[in-house]
C-alpha cells in the first residue's frame, strides 16, 4: 500500500536525506523543513520503501502538502 507523507508546518525544504528505493524504517527522517527558524523532521511512520519525493531543496511547502511516497512493508 502507498502512503503519502506530508508536510506538517508551512516553510521550506530545508534538507532532503533519504533517497527514492532507500528502505526506511518506521520513524526514519525522509527530509527536514524549516520554519520560523526551526527543523522540522518529516518522520516514516511505517517501515517501507521512498517510492517518490515530491518535493526539491529549498522549495517552499504548506501544512498538509504531500512531500513524498512509501510503499509500505507488508
């Protein structure tokens, strides 16, 4: 099963440290935005494989926007 993770503050992309086809275990950093001054970790929440990332450094994102991909273990 697919499972988007999104974003959980407006800010930017600050870092992206995982890579599509990587397998990630559950609470695995995928990426880290910034805002107000803060890093913000987007966390897995089950374990899977980054099948996308939706999102580059330094873009700007929403709460709630989709930033990546998982294919969930099954």
């Amino acid at each position: 099963m697919r499972t988007e993770l999104h974003a959980d503050v407006t800010g930017a992309v600050w870092k992206i440290i995982a890579s599509v086809g990587d397998e990630l275990e559950e609470g695995a950093t995928v990426m880290v935005l910034e805002s107000m001054k803060m890093e913000i970790p987007v966390l897995v929440e089950d374990a899977g494989t980054l099948v996308e990332i939706l999102v580059e450094e330094g873009q700007s994102v929403v709460g709630g926007q989709p930033v990546a991909v998982i294919e969930e273990s099954s």
